[in-house]
C-alpha cells in the first residue's frame, strides 16, 4: 500500500513544495550503446521512468558497426547525475558513459531557421547571419532559411537576435560532443 | 535439430529441473519440446500463478526459476511477476511466445509488445529475431538473471522461428561487453568499515534481502558476532540472522519493533548489508536516523547513495564483503565494554516493548490473527517453509513468526503482490519436497490466485494454506480506520466464499478453526494431513497491525 494520506486536502502549493525541482549546470552525457533494437527506448525510458529530464537527445552511428552513440544533454545538480549514470550502467546494452567535462569538451549542434523576410529585412537578417558564421541555404519572396553550427548558446543568441523579424520555423538537431585531446571520448 | 528443441538443452545446461507455464498458440512449438524433453513442467492455471511459482522456487532453492506464456494475454499475464521478481531482486527467466514474425507490428491476433511492455520491470530483455540467436540469448538470460544483483529477465520467442531448425552446439561461455558485475568489494573501504565499527558506540547492523540472495546468511552472522552488535533485518532480509537471539532486535521499518526503530534512530553508525533504504524502512527521510553515519554494502551500485548518503559505500557481493569485514574487525584492537552502556539502552526498549506486548489475547475462545502466527510457529516447530500474502497476516507473520534460517520465508516485499502467497509456495514445495510448506493469507489475497489450488491438487503439491480470515482486506481497513476517519469504503469481503468448500471443490483437504484453545493441535493435525490442505481460520475481524510507523512520519514517533 502506498502512502495512505488522510483526508485533509492537499494544496498544490503543498504539492510543488514536496517536489525537488533541480536546477544544476547543465551536463553533456555520451553514452556508447550496443547497436541493437529497442536500446534507444530503454535509454529514453529509463530518464522518463526515474524522472531525469532529457534537454537534447542525438544519437547517430560511430566508427564500429555494432555500436552507435547517443549524446543526451541534461540539466542536474551532482546527485541525480551520478543517479543517471548508475540506472544507465545497469542496462545491459549501455557500453560505456562519460559526462563530458565542459571545459574539454567541444560541442556543436545544428539549427535551421525560418525567417520571414521580405525585401527590406533581408539585408539585415543576412548581416546577423554574417556575424554569426551561418549559411544561407534558401530564400523565397518572403521568408529565407539560415543554417547554424555552433554551441547551444550561440544557437540561442542567434535565436534572440532572429526573432524579432519573425521566426517562423526553427529546427535544432541537439548538441554532439567530443572529448579534446587525443583520448576517446 | 529444431530451435525449440535447443531451447530444452539450453535449459538443461543451466541445471534446469522444473518450469512453470501455460501453453498457447504461438508457444506450441515449446510445449511440443517439453513433452519429452526431459524437464518437468508444472501446469499453472494463470500465468501468474506460473511466474510466482518460478519466483517461489528460485527463493526457496537459490536457482534461477523458469515461467512460460503463450503471447499476447499469457504474456501480459506475466507482468505482474515479472515486476515483482524484478523489485525482490528474484532470478527468473520468463520465456515468452510471439506471434510470427511476418505478423510483427500489425496488431496480429494475441500479438502484445511484450518486451515493451515489460521494458521498466526487467534487468534485461532479449527480442529473438533470428533462430540462431536462440542459445546464446538463453545462457545470456540465465547468466544476467543470476549474477550481480539478480533479477528478471525476458526472452521473447516469435514462434516461426522457434520451429527452424538450427545448429545446435553447447555454449559455455556468454560474452556481454556492457554487463558488468562488482563483486570484490573494494579492500580499503572495507577495512575503514571495520575501523569505523570498532570506533562506533551505539552501532546497528541492518541486514536485508541481499544477504539471502548471496547466500551469506552464515557470514552475516559470524560478522554480527565479531562484536555484541545489535542486529536487525528487513522484511527481505529476515532469516538472514537465526531469530530469536540475544543480539537480535527483530524487523525494522513500519512494522518492525521499537527497538530495532530506536536504535537505527539513535544509532551512531549504521552498517546496512544488501537492503536499500526504502521508505518503509526510513519513514520520513529528513528525520532518519539523524545521528548515523552510515556504510552501505551492495552489490548494486546505484542503491548506493540513492536515498541516503553513504559514508562508506563499498560495492560487492555481501558474501565476499563479509568475508573481509570480518578477517578485518577480528584484526582490530576492540574495546570490550564499549557497547555496554548502548545495550543497557536497547535493552530498556526491548523489555518496554516486546513484540509479544504488541496486541492483547482475546479473553473467549476467538483467534487473534497474532495468536494465529504464533499457532503456526509452534505446530511447525519454527521450522517451515512460509510464504506469505500482502496484508496484515503477512506482517503479524514478520513480526510473530522467528525465522532462524535464509530462505525460510518467502513473501513479495518490494511490490507487494497479493496472491504471491499460493502460487510461491507451489514453487518453493517442489524445490524443497522435503520440507513443510505453509502458505499464511488473507481472505482477500488468497482470492487472486486461488485456481492454483487445482495445480497443487493435480500435481499432489502438499502445500498447506493457513488463511488469517478477518473478512476484510484488513490492512486497507485498518488504514481506513486511523487515517481516513473509519470511512471503510469497499474493504468489506463478508464471509465469502466458504473456503473450505472451494478446497473440496479443488480436489485439496479443506478445514475451519475458530477456537483458539485447540488452535496449536487442530494446526499440527491440518499440517500433518497428506496433499494439499487449507484451513480457514476465523480471526478477530478489527484487529489492528502495530506496532508502526505511520506512513511519512519518523521512527520515534511509532504508535500501538
Ligand atoms: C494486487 C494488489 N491489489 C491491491 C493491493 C492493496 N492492498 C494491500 S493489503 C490489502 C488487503 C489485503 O487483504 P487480505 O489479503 O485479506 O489480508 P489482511 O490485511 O486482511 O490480513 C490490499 C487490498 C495489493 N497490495 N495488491
């Protein structure tokens, strides 16, 4: 039996005083996993089941066919941290985890942005985009597209800057990283 | 020779003796390999009843235990074991029949996604998606189920490709690159562990089910005995140390004594071996055991830390940890009188608040369900087998029954399953026929695996059900009545069914007691009748369990 309670009401103020909202420095995860069906399901499930909050999720091959990586990035406080990579270490097909150390860590995603753009704002938008190393990949009458690479932060500054215009679309692919240095990441 | 054919092998290889299932459709093949396969098959009435069993044996005997289901609703009939073995850390192999393949994801008759579904409540699951795979992902079920922290494991079979056939050649060796197991337990923590022990002045030992599972029932308690440190256990861990004793403080948690509560609470070091710090253990968890440091020995090393920060975490098989610990607390320069003045105190609770001074007899001839378990313990001697259901009787069953030895007590404490009780002493009777087998329930448990009886009459299983019969799903009541205001909404089951009658329905010995001054020799008589027997036994129907911990509230403020 679970908790019984008693019949006094709850409040929600009470509710949300009782959950431990975390708020610690944001963590790259880049887990090596068997190449196998369903191994994204239970690396998902696991976060949704134990309630870690996935921010970014990519996952794509690696060198070696039988393994593919999938980089998470997750906002945490220490403990839950070491609490993930713990679950995470239980599942069988999970090969091996790093948390990624920020400082010796590159990481890059992909964005593409919509814009709407009509003749006069295009110049403007495309001198941001200057700024900012992006691409143009296409325009229309009215709206034109902008590839960038970069951090999370840049991707974000680069959104801040757009969005005043008229953002009519964004696409993010999540971050990817790689440790520095000549060791394995 | 055919895959399913291999699969007998395979099980064979691993030393299996007895699988538990229900054959369907898509398991056909299975079934057709079983018939003379050379293991015996025990034909449950639910996959349930099927899954406990295998869970009831794998207790009782240590093995792996093996449950069948067809796909589709014979597999969905297996999650609720397959969670509950996965919260008890039970080794099971679960081997499930799958629609063909060609029917995969098109929502084919009986087709379940049952890796899916049963995704959060396995160690590990395995998909066969070519007949080759079939071997190696057997081994790899059994290995993954029995090593490291056991638990249970899934092989979902399509069945066209269970009737390929296959090269078959024995496998002795299982090869997974991300399946790590820590068993050594590292030397150094282990010996600041036993500094920290001999430092300590008011230490606990809170053992749990890990100990059982390790088979370290005999290290536990010779490390227990390096010293005069108090012991207690959880509901998973009792008989983990041979109870009653004098260094014994009886179960802690919710249920458990006041002494074993008190000391945790007061406790300057607390030593936890194979348990977890669950909340039925802490109580409210900012106000645990506020002046213990703590050393936690598991195998698993995500329990470590989990909930309660480890001072000294050491990860290892309990077993090989003990064996260490001791060698390294003997090496110790101990203080002999120490831990007098911390006895002196546990004593004073242990004489205040004995567990036998936790309800008072009825001055008639009416049962108390305490009165009930004690019953139990003298006719069998202390001796028995016992399973239990959820509810009151399973933990007047903790509280009044000592247990002396590992694996003598079998009950389903993480989930808390009822209709465990039944079908796990089905299991645990035919790992260990030499041994007496009681199964304590409640009116209301017993009815949600009840059909096993059928099993247990066909199969001449002698397991003796003992029902603590208060007419109500008597911990739901009880809850009722000091939490919502005795507002009892739904908890009343009348006198329904008339128990004995269903047992001779069942083809088993059927009997009811409702006198408590022959209560020990109508028991010993029911318990020595051959075959499987129940016995109804009317108890006090507003009997309350304590004493406890109300739920969320600390140790020190126990009632009852
Ligand atoms: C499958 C399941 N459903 C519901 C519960 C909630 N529950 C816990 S104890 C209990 C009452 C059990 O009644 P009974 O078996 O008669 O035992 P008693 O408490 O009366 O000894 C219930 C309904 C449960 N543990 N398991």
């Amino acid at each position: 039996m679970g908790d019984p309670g008693t019949k006094d009401r709850l409040t929600l103020e009470e509710l949300e005083a009782s959950g431990s909202i975390r708020t610690g420095r944001k963590h790259i995860l880049s887990i090596l996993v068997e190449n196998k069906p369903g191994v994204l399901t239970r690396v998902a499930g696991l976060f949704a089941r134990r309630g870690f909050n996935i921010d970014t999720l990519s996952v794509g091959p690696t060198d070696d066919d039988h393994v593919s990586r999938i980089t998470i990035t997750l906002d945490g406080a220490n403990h839950p941290i070491d609490q993930v990579t713990k679950q995470l270490h239980k599942l069988i097909n999970v090969l091996k985890i790093r948390d990624l150390e920020p400082s010796e860590t590159v990481a890059r995603e992909l964005a593409l942005f919509k814009i709407a753009a009509d003749g006069t704002q295009r110049a403007e938008i495309m001198q941001i985009c200057e700024i900012f190393r992006g691409k143009v990949v296409d325009v229309t009458k009215r709206s034109i597209i902008i590839e960038i690479t970069g951090t999370t932060e840049k991707v974000e500054a680069f959104e801040r800057m757009v969005r005043p215009f008229g953002l009519v679309e964004m696409m993010r692919t999540g971050e990817i990283a790689i440790a520095r240095g000549r060791g394995e990441t | 020779m055919r895959a399913v054919e291999a699969v007998m092998e395979c099980l064979k290889a691993e030393g299996v003796e007895v699988v538990f299932g229900l054959p369907g459709g898509a398991n056909i093949p299975t079934y057709d390999a079983l018939y003379d396969g050379g293991i015996r098959h025990i034909l449950v009435r639910h996959e349930a009843g099927g899954g406990h069993a295998a869970e009831g044996y794998a207790k009782a005997t240590g093995k792996v235990g093996v449950s069948l289901g067809t796909s589709g609703p014979g597999a969905t009939n297996l999650v609720t074991p397959i969670m509950d073995a996965m919260m008890d850390s039970v080794p099971v192999v679960f081997i499930t029949g799958q629609v063909k393949t060609e029917l995969l994801g098109t929502d084919g008759f009986q087709e379940a996604d049952v890796i899916g579904i049963t995704m959060p409540a396995v160690k590990h699951s395995i998909m066969i998606q070519h007949p080759n795979e079939i071997p190696r992902a057997l081994h790899e079920a059994f290995h993954i189920a029995r090593t490291g922290r056991p638990g249970p494991v899934v092989v979902d079979i399509p069945t066209d490709l269970s009737r390929v056939d296959i090269p078959y050649e024995p496998i002795t060796d299982v090869h997974l690159p991300g399946y790590q197991t820590f068993t050594e337990g590292n030397a150094k923590q282990i010996r600041q562990a036993a500094k920290a022990l001999a430092a300590a002045r008011r230490p606990v030992i809170y053992g749990g089910g890990g100990i059982i599972n390790s088979n370290a029932a005999a290290e536990f308690t010779e490390f227990c005995r390096t010293d005069r440190f108090p012991v207690t256990c959880t509901l998973m861990g009792l008989g983990a140390y041979p109870a009653p004793d004098p260094q014994w403080l009886g179960m802690l948690g919710m249920h458990g004594t006041r002494a074993a509560n008190y000391a945790m609470d007061e406790a300057d070091l607390i030593c936890c071996i194979g348990a977890r710090f669950d909340d039925r253990i802490t109580g409210k968890l900012s106000e645990f055991a506020p002046r213990a440091k703590f050393i936690h020995v598991d195998v698993d090393p995500a329990e470590i830390s989990k909930n309660i920060p480890a001072h000294i975490p050491i990860v290892g098989d309990a077993k090989n940890v003990l064996v260490k610990l001791i060698a390294e607390y003997r090496a110790l320069d101990t203080e002999a009188h120490r831990l007098d003045e911390w006895w002196q105190r546990i004593d004073g609770w242990q004489k205040q608040y004995p567990i036998e001074k936790s309800f008072t007899d009825s001055e008639d001839t009416e049962i108390k369900p305490q009165r009930l378990i004690q019953a139990v313990y003298e006719a069998t001697g202390g001796d028995a087998i016992i399973t239990s259901d959820v509810g009151q009787h399973q933990m007047w069953t903790a509280q009044h029954y000592p247990f002396k030895a590992p694996r003598q007590w079998i009950n389903s404490g993480g989930l808390g399953t009822m209709g465990f009780g039944l079908p796990a002493a089905m299991g645990a009777a035919i790992g260990c026929p030499d041994k007496t087998v009681v199964c304590i329930t409640g009116d209301g448990s017993f009815q949600m695996n009840t059909q096993e009886l059928a099993t247990c009459a066909q199969e001449g299983i002698p397991v003796k059900v003992i029902i603590s019969n208060n007419g109500y799903l008597g911990m739901v009541r009880q809850w009722q009545e000091l939490f919502w205001e005795k507002r009892y909404s739904n908890v009343d089951l009348g006198r329904f069914p008339d128990f004995v009658k269903l047992a001779e329905a069942y083809g088993c010995h059927g009997v009811r007691l409702t006198d408590k001054t022959t209560l020990v020799d109508d028991l010993k008589a029911a318990i020595a009748t051959p075959g499987p027997v129940v016995v109804d036994v009317s108890v006090t129907r507003e009997e309350n369990t304590y004493p406890m911990i109300s739920p969320g509230a600390a140790a020190r403020d126990m009632v009852g």
